[in-house]
C-alpha cells in the first residue's frame, strides 16, 4: 500500500528532513522521491510505503498538515489509488 506525498512552498533549509523525520516516526517508508527547487521555490513528490504505517492514513494526513502549517508548506497526502484515479484520463 502506497501513498503520493508532494510538498511545494519558499525554499527552505531541513524541508526533505523534515518530511522524512515524520514519516520514519509513523513508520512509513519513503520508496522514492523527487525534489527540486525552481528559482525560490521548493517541489518534492514522493511515493512512501504505507504498509506498515503505525497509524491511519488519515491521522497521518492531519500530522503532515500540522507539518505544513508550521514551516509555511503545502504538503498534500492521499493514498496511491486516490492519485490514480484522479489522474485517470
């Protein structure tokens, strides 16, 4: 089970540790990332193993929303199937 984690706002210094501290508590695994900045601002996309997340996905969303609000980022979680399904042409 998957997630799509993307992450956008002003570049910042500790913005990927940030994210990944959060996600290493909640034991969610990042499979593979993408980041880059583009003249002041930060864009990462992320695909994290959810399998063995130690709570739900939801709880998870409003921690990473908490992660947003305090370091002035957008942080969007939504599970894998989600994604897809949104992005289905």
């Amino acid at each position: 089970m998957n997630a799509v984690i993307t992450v956008t706002g002003k570049d910042n210094k500790g913005i990927i540790a940030k994210v990944s501290a959060v996600c290493t508590e909640h034991g969610v695994n990042i499979i593979d990332i993408s980041q880059s900045v583009l003249r002041d601002y930060f864009v990462m996309f992320m695909i994290a193993d959810i399998g063995e997340m130690k709570i739900k996905l939801a709880d998870f969303v409003d921690v990473m929303n908490a992660l947003a609000d305090e370091n002035a980022l957008k942080i969007q979680t939504m599970h894998e199937d989600i994604f897809n399904a949104m992005h289905r042409i």
